[in-house]
C-alpha cells in the first residue's frame, strides 16, 4: 500500500503545479498536457513486462525498482534543466512507476488467501495519495517553486524503499530460467486475452476505467463549470470523492472475497452508473452527496476486477498474463481524458457526463447478462 501511495504521489504532484512549469518553460498547456500523456500511456505499457520481470527476477525486486525509481526520476524531474528533458523525465517516471501495480497484486496472491480483501487494502494507496500529493504540491509549489513541489515524491519514497526493502521476504521467481522473448510471443499473448474467461471482465474493466480516467481529469472542472461552485469548493468535494474511493475500495474487496467477485463488480458499477447520473441530474447538496458516495464507490471496482484476473489465470501465468492484462484495459483507458474533454467542447460538460453515466450502465447490463445466461465466464 505504501509503495503503490509512492507511485501515484509521484504522478499526481505534477497537476497542482502546471501553471508554474507552464510559466518557466514558457511552453504552451498542450505541451505540457504532451508530456502528461505520455507519463500516463508509459505507466499502462509497463503493466505487462513488469509480469515478465517479476517471473524472471521475482517480485520483490520489480517493487524496490519501481519505488527506488519513482524516487529517483521525481528528483531528475525537478532538475530538468529544459523542457525536453522534462518530457524524458516525465515518461521515464511513467516507465517506472508503471512497474509497481501489476507485480504487487501477484505478490499479494502469492501471499493471502482473501486476494479481494488485499488488493482492496493495497489500492488504498491510491486514493491516499491522491488526497495528500495534490494539497502538499500545492502547497510547497507557491511557497517554494514548482521544482521542490515535483520532488516531494523522493522525500516520501526513499523511507518506504527502506521499509519494503527490510520487511519483505523475498519470494522465488516463477520463470527464472525461461529466456524472456519467449514471453513476448504474439500467438500465446492473443490466446489468452481472447479466453472468454478473460476476455469478459477485460471488456469492463477498459470501459470502467476510461470512466474512472475521465472523472479523475474533469470532475472539479464539471463541478465549476456546469454546477457552478466555487473552485475551492470543487476541490474539497474532489477530495471527498478519493476518501469514498479508500473505503469502498477494502470494503468491496471484502464483497467479493466472501459473496462474489461479479457481484462486487456490477454493484460498483450499477453504483457508479447512479452516481454520475447524479451529478448532472440532481440538484443541490443533496444530489452532489448522493453523487459522490455512489461515483466514489464506482470507481472503486478494481480491488474486485484484478482479483477476478487473477482467479481467470493459472499460477504460473498471473506474473506476466496480469501484467498484460493490465497494460491493455490501462492504455486503452487512459483515452477517457480525451473523451471527455472531446465530448464537452462538442456537446457540453451535462452530455459528457451523461456519457460516462451511461457507459458505467453498458458494463453492468454485460455482467447481468453474463449471469442470466448462466455462461460460467
């Protein structure tokens, strides 16, 4: 949980200081927002050579890689002396972070019988850090400069490299002499992303991410521009959205280790469906609360997704078959930001929204009909 929180604090310290890189630089929103997308596409492509890694060199060591790396990339980040480099900066911490998630739930498998359960305490740390970077960055960018506010990350990383470093035993690699090209085979790779078993929750998790992607990008811009509240306002309640995401994540973890991994899911999303609905629909505080509590929730049906990969692939295939799992519903997924911005600037921030409302609906009709077929996927 710790090392997930240090891979996303990294990421999420560089938004609340745009404006200063924007103003040092001189560079244009659209570069920088260049230079965003390709740290978030670098993150997803890890996902699934992070697998083979692990299965070569064992989980242990791609965690300490991904957190010593996160570390060491923020502060190269912060020195970035011009803006290419900063972009170069920017992809690499991708890169390395991007190794951390995908092996971490391996581990966890490996390690607790209650995968859900630990998955969903394990992603805490996303929304953990997605509750204290962005308030910290801010804070130390307008005091200090945008350069120690990017580099925070090392000040968090660096002490949780130490602690994963001597409390985590290591494990046995899966694969430690098979040569790694022949885990980049396309024939084995398309087979098994085309298992109906796989191939189901596969479908859900890239539409629900590609929701959870373009709410995390827009959701204080719908507030002030659509609800029309104040922008500090906007902020708080997008802070409220990530402490309802920390506790629906544990406890739908929990939902789906001890009822079932499906059930979890399309409560999520039926949740989800419904709150985003409300957002746009229901007026007043009332209807933002309904709102946040049922979106939150939404939001949080990865800690019952991955477990359900997890349950779809045999022992020997979770380090590299998760892992690309992971990279295809992630890349694909981060083109929510694109999206919904697109949708917006055609139509309107109430029909964008309406959009992610109703492509949440379109996953949970698949898994209610998935189970009215009886088809055992």
């Amino acid at each position: 949980m710790l090392a997930f929180l240090v891979t996303y604090f990294a990421r999420l310290a560089i938004s609340p200081v745009v404006p200063l890189i924007v103003a040092d630089f001189a560079v244009s929103n659209t570069a920088i927002g260049v230079a965003l997308s390709g740290m978030w596409l670098a993150y997803g492509a890890a996902q699934f050579p992070s697998g083979v890694l692990a299965d070569r060199f064992g989980e242990r060591r791609v965690i300490l890689v991904a957190v010593g790396g996160t570390s060491v990339m923020s502060v190269l980040l912060a020195l970035a002396p011009v803006f290419p480099v900063f972009v170069l900066a920017a992809v690499l911490l991708g890169l390395v972070a991007g190794l951390h998630y995908a092996v971490a739930t391996t581990l966890l498998s490996r390690t607790f019988d209650d995968l859900g359960t630990a998955v969903g305490l394990h992603s805490v740390g996303g929304p953990l850090a997605g509750l204290i970077a962005p308030i910290a960055a801010a804070w130390v960018g307008v005091r200090y400069g945008w350069r120690p506010a990017v580099a925070l990350a090392a000040l968090v990383g660096l002490p949780v490299f130490a602690l994963f470093a001597w409390r985590v035993r290591p494990t046995t690699p899966r694969r430690p002499d098979q040569p790694m090209r022949e885990r980049f085979r396309l024939a084995p790779l398309l087979e098994l992303l085309s298992r109906p078993s796989v191939l189901l929750p596969l479908f859900v998790a890239m539409v629900g991410t590609y929701v959870v992607q373009g709410m995390m990008s827009f959701l204080p811009t719908f507030l002030v521009d659509f609800r029309e509240y104040s922008t500090g306002f906007a902020a708080g309640v997008f802070s409220a959205f990530f402490v309802v995401r920390a506790v629906a994540q544990i406890g739908l973890g929990r939902l789906s280790d001890r009822l079932d991994r499906d059930v979890a899911i399309g409560g999520a999303m039926l949740a989800g469906s419904l709150g985003v609905a409300a957002f746009v629909l229901a007026p007043g505080l009332a209807g933002l609360a309904v709102g946040v509590a049922l979106a939150g929730t939404g939001s949080s049906f990865f800690s019952a997704i991955d477990p359900r990969f997890m349950d779809a692939l045999g022992d020997a295939e979770r380090g590299a078959g998760f892992g690309l799992v992971r990279t295809v519903y992630t890349v694909i997924g981060s083109a929510g930001s694109v999206g919904v911005g697109l949708v917006a600037d055609l139509f309107g921030w109430g029909v964008s929204f309406a959009v992610l409302s109703a492509l949440f609906a379109v996953t949970f009709a698949v898994l209610l009909a998935n189970r009215a077929l009886g088809t055992g996927y």
